[in-house]
C-alpha cells in the first residue's frame, strides 16, 4: 500500500481513539479514499491486517456504504442528487445534461479522465432543489441553464490546468 | 454460544406447559422441551445468536408485582398470579430463561408475524423447489407449509442474484436461495475459524459471498452445506444426485481419525449418497470434516477386493498354509478394524499362539474433528487385549522375526504389510493371508486373499480418543465375493485349531462382556446412540499421540495443565 506519510500519521493517530480496532474500520477508509481517491482491494487487505481483522469484514465495510468508490473517478465528482425533493424538480434533467455535456454515463469517467457524474441521495438541501456538489461545493436550483453554466465552468477549470 | 450454566433451575411457562429449564436456556430451546416447535432460521444451537431472521417471534410475558411494594399482583379471575404480556412480539432465539417467564407461541398474533416473516422472506426466492436439492429438507419450504400464503401479492420484479458461484472446491452457492440467516459466515468464524464468507451490498441486494480472491475451502466447508436452511449452499458431489426423502438413514461414525465424529450414511438400494454429521455434543456438536464425507467412495472403489472363490474355499486354502508352518505365525490386526473383530484377531493370535502387531497411523490434528491418530480404533485393540502398547508405524520388530526365519505365515487383518514397512524380500520369504477390502501391495503377494467389508456394510462398534465406546450400524450390504469381518476371523480360528467363537456381534459381545474387564456388564444393543465411556486407568500412562480437539484433552495434558 503506497499512502503519504501524512496519511499513515493519521491513521496511527486515530486508531487509539477507539475502544476496539475494529471500530476504526470506517475512518480508516475514508483517509485511505482521500489518498488514494478509491478504496482499491490492496486497500481492503491493508485496513483488514492493521485492524487484526479478516479482509472479509472490511469488505463488507466497503460495500454497505454507496460514498467508498472500489474504482477510480474522474478529477471532479459531479453528484447530483435524486432523492424525492430534487427528482420531483428535475433532477434527473440535470443529471442526463450533465451527461450529454461531458459525453459520459453515470457513474463513468469521462473520456479525458476529467468529470466523473453520480447520483447520491438526499444532500440535506431539499429547499432549494435540484442540488449538486461538485467536488466540495454545494450548488442550489441547478436546472439545465445552471448546469450548462457549471458544465462550461469546470472545462474552463480543466484548460487553465493544463 | 448458548451453553447454559448448569446449575441453576428456573421455572418457565410455554404454551400453558410449565417446566423446569437451566437459567439462560433460549426459549426455543426450553419449547422444544415442552414439544412446542418455534420455527426458526438464523438460530443454531452451536452457534452464537445474532437474531436476524425474525422467524422465532414469540409472545413474551412476566408475573405481575406492585411496583412499590413488590407483592405479587393476584388476578381475581383465576386466582393465579397476573401475568403481564409484552404487546409487541419477542424474538424467542434471543430471549432466555428467567424464573416466571411466561411464552405463547400460539396465538393469533404469532401466527400473524410468521405469515409476515414468510411473507417477506419468500419476496425475493426463485422458488425453485423443484430443482432445488434441498427439497425435502428445506426449512423453508417447511414453514411455507404452515405459514405461506400459497400465493404472492408480489407484482414488483425479484432480485437477480448469482445463480451458481463455486464458493471452494466442494460447496456451490445460489445467492437467490439465500435467505441471509448468516449461518454459514458464524460457522466459518466460529468453528472452522476461517473467516472469508460475508455479505456485500447490504441492503435490497445483500449477497452472500466469499472474499475475492479467497476459497471456502477448509477442510469443514460442508457443514455450511448441512447447516444452511436452504437451499442456497449445496454440496458439489451431492447436487441433482438423488432426492433426499428417497434415502435411508444409518448411523455410523467417521472413521478418519480417533475423534469418532458421529455420523449419518445415506443410501438408497444398497448405494450411499452422502454422509452428514449426527448430534453428539460430547464428541462433535454438530459437525464433522469435509474428508470423512468421502470414505463412502471406497465402497465402490475401483480398487475393491471380490473374490470369485467361495469363502469355505478360501478358508481351505488359508487352514492348509497355517497347517504348514505351525508355531511360526503371526498376526497383524488393525487400528481400522471393530472392537469386536480386534477380540476375535487376538483369539486368532492365541489359537495360532503368535505374536500380535498393529501399525499406527499418524499425521498433524486439526484441533478441530480430525485427531493426529488417523486409526479409528486403536483403543479398541487396547481395551480388548489385542495389544498392550501403542502401535508403531513399522513393523521393524516383525521383519527382524522373518529375517530370523521366526515367521513364515502372516495373517494381515486389513493392513499393507509393505506400506508397514516390510520389504519385498521379507515378504518373498512369508505366506500372506491377507484380509481388507481395497487392492494393496500386500494382497497383491498374498498366498490367500479374503475379501471382507468396509465399516458401511457392517456394525460394531469402535473406541474413540475418549475412551467412549460408539457403535455403527450397517447402512449398506457388501458386495458379491466379499465375506463378514466376523465370519472370516471366527473360521480361522477354528481352522486354526482353536475354540469355536461365535461369528455375530451378539455372539461376540457375549464373550466381550465375560472377558474384557472395561466392558463387563455391556452387550451392543445397550451402548447408547451417543456412545459410553470406559474405564481408561488402565492405559492412563500410555503417552497417546492426540492434541486437544473439540471435546478433548488429552489426559496427560490435562494433568499437567
Ligand atoms: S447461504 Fe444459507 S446459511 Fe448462508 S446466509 Fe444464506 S441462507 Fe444462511
Ligand atoms: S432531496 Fe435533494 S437535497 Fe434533499
Ligand atoms: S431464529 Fe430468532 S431471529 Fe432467527
């Protein structure tokens, strides 16, 4: 497992905050993904034999929760969200454009390894729906003006990268 | 795991029926006790509780007291104590024994929640049962019986699942059957300690499944087989073989090792199909390895000895080579063989006045259901005065005697005298007459063969690592051209110039009870299912080979622990 130094830090760090190893399963995935930017199943072995646990049970772990990725995504993470508030307001209009713009399915990386496009549940923004996170940025109201906007806004990101 | 504390005795009311149970005792458990049956699934008296199939519901009440003054509240009505039930149902696996606990299982409102439990369970199974090889004996189906609806209100799609996944070498899943009561993941922690069965996806996908990467391939993978409600783990030799409610049960036991596991062979027209593990919960729960399932395979086995001869013919033979070197025999009994042929092979050795040897089987225990004594019986060979001490591997004591030109005849009862270690010369230099059931180097230079039958075709009984004498019956008859372990050794003996033995286990245990000091006052009808332990003091100093296992520590290690 090849993970910064900062990062092994703080996994030694949090370990000992738990009254059981075992506890320390779930934030040790999440540093892990941060790193790495997916759970890959290297991972998976790596959680298992630092927590004196079965690769079996981290797995199990990994698959419950729909945030710890088993694969790789694009450099942005649009997450658009499809619970009942969001859906009724258009939600899957958003998602399907943001589709079309970056010529990728959901759940895909695009061809240039840039956007990758999700649905994920009830963001806890019901009152101004349709929302998305892109990244760590929450955007309110994103109808298909607003998503062309963001859409735009993240390939002028991309250009100024490279 | 719910062993309960032996001492303490509560009083506990289940369907009306009052009985005294030890505290802690589940009440599924206690009901079975009173003969009330709480269906259930995820709940195996061998495994920890985790409460999750919700088919044991229960309603749960306690005697009412007066919160102040703690005097119990009398119900005018009855002029019993009140009883105050719990409205909402209680899962009867995690619910344990306690003085005054009232339990109904049979009401309106328990039948309500094993409908629903049903309900929900059935939502998303194929149905399958018709090519289903746990038909027959599928909790499932059985409940559906009592509890179905007999039809479904189910208009939404069923999940799609893997239909067949090779978990290991020997168990396939159907994850559509799978009801998720997480039985087989307990087993593979708790018992087989081998952890690598899980559920992924949880939630309206759960799917059972083996870490990538990884096998269900311990040497125990099959009792998930047994202990799977449904019929989602099934056994790869067994699938689509034959229907189970077409097969006759035997009991027998796992002659892998000195362990002793108890077992049941099932056959139909004279074939065994399987064999599965039988409760004893002083040898093997509820368990045995994977590798004693096989040993049923020698009884149709390629290798397989018949004679063609008849045995009166064989036994003609066999008298005229014992005739011809008289005082310079010797016998070589068996670890393998019954506690009942063991005393008629040293009433053989006395008749022929030689030597008695036996050869040991050793290899590494598991810890679990497989001892380091890989011969069944050795305390049988012991406790009948077949030998006095353990056995070696070789037979260098009896080599030296033939070398010596001390020996010239060999009766073989069972054993390869080359694989114990005699030499092509030294047997060049002997007559062989050698009894077993499979082809061997020895049989194959033996003057006389004697066909006899495996441990399925024949009963008797056997001593395992704890001294407890256990009996098999026969599941199967014996090929044509192969004789009576029994019959075979009782006429050597009289060709030998002995006394008449009788040649039927209630013969021979007539003798074994008048003549054998440990099992004085027994007859084989009378050993119990679950086996007698026997005095060992004799042998208490005799440095055993087996480790600690399921229900055993060895005696020295005891002591000095
Ligand atoms: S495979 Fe069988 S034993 Fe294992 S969880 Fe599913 S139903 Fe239970
Ligand atoms: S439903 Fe979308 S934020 Fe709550
Ligand atoms: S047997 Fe009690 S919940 Fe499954």
């Amino acid at each position: 497992m090849n993970l910064k130094p900062e990062t092994l830090a703080r996994i030694d760090e949090v370990i000992p905050h738990y009254p059981s190893k075992r506890s320390a399963t779930l934030p040790l995935l999440h540093l892990i993904q941060e790193d790495v930017g997916y759970i890959p199943q290297e991972a998976i072995e790596w959680v298992a034999a630092r927590l004196e646990l079965q690769p079996i049970n981290v797995y199990e772990v990994v698959t419950f929760y729909p945030m710890f990725r088993q694969k790789p995504i694009g450099r942005r993470h649009v997450k658009v969200c499809r619970t009942l508030s969001c859906a009724l307001l258009g939600a899957y209009r958003t998602c399907e454009t943001f589709e079309r713009e970056f010529g990728v399915r959901r759940g895909e990386v695009s061809a240039d390894g840039e956007v990758t496009v999700d649905f994920v549940e009830c963001l806890a923004s019901c009152g101004t729906a349709p929302v998305v996170m892109i990244d760590d940025a929450l955007h309110e109201k994103v109808d298909v003006a607003r998503t062309q906007e963001l859409s735009a806004q993240i390939r002028r990101e991309a250009a100024a990268r490279s | 795991m719910t062993s309960p504390a032996k001492t303490e005795l509560v009083t506990v009311n289940i369907d009306g029926k009052e009985i005294a149970v030890p505290k802690g005792t589940n009440v599924i458990e206690a009901a079975r006790l009173v003969g009330v049956d709480v269906p259930h699934y995820c709940y195996h008296p061998k495994l920890s509780v985790v409460g999750n199939c919700r088919m044991c519901l229960v309603e749960m009440g306690m005697p009412a007291v007066d919160p102040a003054t703690k005097a119990p509240v009398m119900d005018p009505a009855t002029g019993c104590q009140k009883i105050n039930w719990i409205p909402r149902p209680q899962i009867g696996c995690a619910t344990n024994a306690s003085p005054g606990l009232h339990i109904r299982t049979q009401t309106p409102q328990i039948r309500d929640c094993r409908e629903g439990v049903m309900e929900f369970l059935l939502i998303n199974h194929p149905l399958d049962c018709p090519i289903c090889d746990q038909a027959g004996e599928c909790k499932l189906q059985e409940q559906s019986t009592g509890y179905g609806r007999g039809y479904s209100r189910f208009v939404e799609q069923k999940n799609v699942k893997p239909k067949r996944t090779q978990l290991g070498p020997r168990v396939t899943l159907d994850d559509e059957r799978c009801i998720l009561c997480s039985r087989c993941i307990r087993f593979s922690k708790e018992i087989a300690k081998d952890d690598v069965l899980g559920f992924i996806d949880r939630g309206s996908y759960s799917t059972l499944t083996c870490y990538p990467g990884r096998k269900l391939e311990n040497n125990y993978s099959l009792n998930t087989v047994d202990i799977c409600p449904v019929g989602a783990l099934t056994s790869t030799d067994f699938r689509f073989k034959m229907r189970v409610w077409f097969l006759k049960q035997t009991n027998s036991l796992d002659t892998e090792s000195s362990v002793g596991a108890n077992t049941v062979v099932w056959s139909r027209e004279g074939v065994i199909y399987r064999i599965t593990p039988r409760r004893n919960d002083a040898v093997n729960d509820t368990w045995m390895a994977d590798s004693g399932r096989l040993l049923y395979k020698a009884v149709r086995a390629e290798s397989r000895l018949t004679a063609k001869d008849s045995l009166a013919a064989l036994l003609a033979r066999a008298e005229t080579i014992l005739r011809l070197s008289p005082g310079l025999a010797a016998v070589v009994g068996s670890g393998q063989s019954s506690v009942e042929e063991q005393f008629l092979t040293r009433q053989l050795a006395h008749a022929l006045n030689a030597p008695a040897y036996l050869v040991s089987r050793t290899a590494e225990g598991d810890g679990i259901l497989v001892s380091a004594d890989r011969n069944p019986n050795v305390r049988g060979a012991l406790v009948t005065g077949l030998v006095s001490d353990l056995p070696q591997p070789y037979l260098d004591d009896l080599g030296e005697a033939i070398d010596r030109g001390d020996v010239r005849t060999v009766v073989s009862v069972g054993e390869d005298l080359m694989a114990a270690g005699l030499s092509a010369t030294q047997l060049a230099k002997i007559s062989v007459i050698q009894l077993g059931t499979q082809v061997c180097a020895s049989s194959v230079a033996a003057s006389v063969v004697i066909p006899t039958l495996t441990v399925f075709e024949k009963a008797g009984t056997m001593i395992n690592q704890q001294f407890r004498l256990q009996r098999f019956a026969k599941a199967v008859a014996g090929p044509v051209g192969a004789f009576d372990d029994l019959e075979v050794l009782a006429r050597l003996i009289a060709a030998a110039g002995g006394p008449a033995e009788p040649s039927d286990l209630a013969g021979v245990w007539t003798r074994l009870a008048a003549e054998i000091p440990a099992l004085r006052g027994l007859s084989y009808a009378a050993v119990p299912e679950t086996g007698v332990v026997l005095d060992a003091s004799p042998w208490a100093s005799l440095p055993f080979v087996e480790g600690e296992s399921l229900h055993h520590r060895p005696a020295l290690v005891a002591a000095s622990a």
